[in-house]
DNA sequence: GACCGAAAGTGACGCCCCGTCAACTTTCAT
DNA sequence: ATGAAAGTTGACGGGGCGTCACTTTCGGTC
C-alpha cells in the first residue's frame, strides 16, 4: 500500500532514491556494529548492498557522513521520548529524573546503537559525535533549562555549563551502567540525586 | 652530557632507539595537531622525521598506538599534579575542587593536547581513549574517593558511578570552558558546587 | 507507444596507504 | 679485525580511495 502510495506520490525517480539512501544506511549500521568504526570501509558498507561503489558517492561524500546520518536516526528515535518526559514533567526533580532515566532506558535497550554512538575501537576508545539533530535535541535541552532558572526552580546559574554537565554525566554514567550490567532504575536514581541535590550550591551566574 | 651519560650508559643501539620513538611521538604530536587524528596516515606522521617507512613499525604497531603513547605521555604529566592536589587536601571539598581547578588549569594551558586527545575531525566529533596510564590514574582517584567514603566524608555510595559523573563532568566542562574561554577558577567553583552539593545527596549502596 | 533529455548507476582507473620482508648497514663483544 | 645480532631501508603486492566516461532507467512530450 504505502509503497504504490510512495511509488504515485513520489514516481519511482525518489522512490527508489530514498531506498538506496535507506539500504546504505542499514548496511552501514550492520557493519559498523560488525567491525567497529575504525575498521570499516566504504567498500565494506557498500558491499553490503547491491549497489555498485560509484553509487555511494551519490549519497554520502564519506563514511563519516554516512556515520552522521545513523546518529542523526537514533536521535530521531530519542529526542520526542525525552521531550515527552519534559513536557509531562511538574516540577525540576521530575525534569531531571525523568529524563535520565529516559536516556538510560534507551541505552539499555539499544545497547548496538549505543556502542556503535560511542566506540571506534571497541573496548579501547569513546566517541561522541555531534551532528544536526544532536545539536537541536541539545538546544531543546537548554532551552529548558532555561525556562526553570526563569521560573527560579533552578538558581540562576550558567545553563550551557549545567547543560554539559548533564550530558557528561548521562553518557559516561551509562557506560558503566552497561559494563557492570546496572539497574536503570537505580542508575537513574544516581545521577537524579546528584543534580537534585548539586543544583541547589551552584553559583550564581555572572553579569 | 646527559647524552654522552646516556650514550656511555646505554650503548649507542639502546641510545639510537629511544630518540628514534621519541623522534616519532613527536612528529606524530605535530601532525596530529594539524591535520587531525582521523585524516593523518601513518606515512605523514614517518614523513615528518628522517626515518624510512619500515621504521615506524619498529617501534609501533599502528598510529592508534603512537596516539595511546601521546596519551600516555599527557596522563604523566598530569597525574602527579592531580595526585599532589589530593594528597594535600584536608578534606572533601579541598579534594575535589583541587582535582576540578588543577585539571582545567591543564586543560587551559595545554589547549592543543586537550584539542588532539579530545578531537578526530575539528569541531566535530569528540574522542576518549583509555591507555593504561589513563587508567591508572582513574584507578587511584577511585581509590581515593573509597577511602573519602570510608571515612565518612561522602555517603556509602557507588565509588565508580561517582567518578563516572566526575570524569564525564570535567571533560565535557572542560569543552564548554574551551569553547566559550571561561575562566578556569569560575569553571572550577561550578564543578565543585554541584559535586558537594550533590554528593550528600547520592543514595545508599546497595548490598 | 516511440522518442529524447535528464537523472542515476556502474565499475575500471590512477593514486596513495598499508604492513611486510629480503637486502643492507651499524653496533658491539670477542 | 671480524662475525653475528640488531636495526634500518624502501620496494612490493594488496587494497581502499574518489572520479569519470559510459550505460541504463525514468518520465515528460508528441
């Protein structure tokens, strides 16, 4: 159904388009998972399609960009969660916690997209990319943010520094929620205390 | 004299060997700092001392492992740093805000190596690797942070989640602090305050 | 339905990097 | 002085890179 609807809205020129798009990005999601970031080539992704190595230049200019691409997917997949959370959210505890433990669910339950978010070399080094759609989950964020200092939930304090830490804390706590095989839950409940009760000591921005 | 010393000490061949891996470490640091980790080959990082091809893998088996020495290199000097501020510290909070000033202090000073430990493509992707010595230098915080809640100063909690936050907070602060040139002392005071505020927060262990 | 121009796909090509290895040079102990 | 061991060298086969001339496919026009 939907693809005759594709097939007349789109004629089969963007149709199939956007499946080869689509089939170099799976491709390139099940090989990166395979062999690590590091180690794959774009030969190695595009022999994982039925397309010739020409075509892959007509989609992506490199493997980076096609590894932009995945992350720009999974924050696709996460951002509404998290946004959901914070709109159902009361007050800043249940910002916070809600949102950890929002993030930590997902990581749990998608560990591949994770790993393959974070490591290169598995094992060995973390990697965190920062594509267009990351970005504007991270201004949503902020913005947030900045609505509970308005609000005086949170001390008027510097939101992109609050805002790092967050992030620094959600990602690298994850990591080891993962490697010691953690609770979300109680993982969750960490890094909400922490803030919980961190938030109220910050300092107050300067003019 | 400290290379006749050496040369007497070592012999010529052990002498020859330690200023070619030298000679490589440092180049690799000056190639790396300007073309980037992910776009530099192992030919460039060759090319930029007197030594053939073969060479290199004399003394390294890849350039990850010329960048895990670069690393390595960091961590040593930074370490002792970090060990003196705790050994000084009086208590928790002497504890963590010297550990918090002394590493953004690094970090200021030292803007290319965090740039080059930190980045694969400028501006855009973020990497951590962990070395040995790396490692060992977060070992001996958590150890200094199980003895801090052995002796009542942090509440029983989860040594590794705490340090986690820590290590995550301070590279993703120390970013924000590049990014945006703040002042090391104000991006300490604001790590400080949210760990010592947060801290008597963190729930209980568990069993 | 035949025709044509544009869009997309193809894979061979030239270039460069990879890691290896046989030949060569240097060191050092005798 | 000498020979064996250690270390250096660069050429080589294998492969990935990005391009481009050529072919195929699509869809609008008559």
């Amino acid at each position: 159904m939907s693809v005759d609807l594709d097939a007349k809205t789109r004629g089969k020129r963007e149709e199939t388009k956007a499946s080869n798009r689509q089939a170099i990005i799976d491709a390139a999601r099940r090989v990166f998972a395979e062999l690590g970031y590091g180690a794959t080539t774009v030969r190695d992704i595009i022999r994982a399609t039925d397309l010739a190595s020409g075509t892959f230049y007509n989609y992506f200019k490199s493997k980076e960009e096609v590894f932009q691409a995945l992350q720009d997917e999974t924050a696709l997949r996460v951002r509404p969660r998290l946004r959901a959370e914070r709109i159902r959210a009361r007050n800043f505890e249940e910002f916070i916690s809600g949102s950890f433990r929002t993030f930590f669910d997902f990581v749990k339950n998608d560990r591949t997209t994770f790993a393959t978010m974070r490591s290169n070399h598995p094992e060995m080094s973390r990697v965190r990319i920062d594509t267009p759609e990351v970005i504007a989950g991270f201004d949503e964020l902020r913005a947030d943010l900045e609505v509970a200092i308005e609000n005086g939930v949170v001390p008027d304090t510097d939101p992109n520094l609050l805002m790092a830490s967050i992030v620094g804390v959600a990602f690298e706590v994850a990591h080891e929620m993962l490697t010691r095989d953690l609770a979300v839950e109680d993982t969750a409940k960490f890094a909400t205390a922490l803030f919980l009760g961190g938030v109220q000591a910050l300092p107050k921005r300067k003019a």
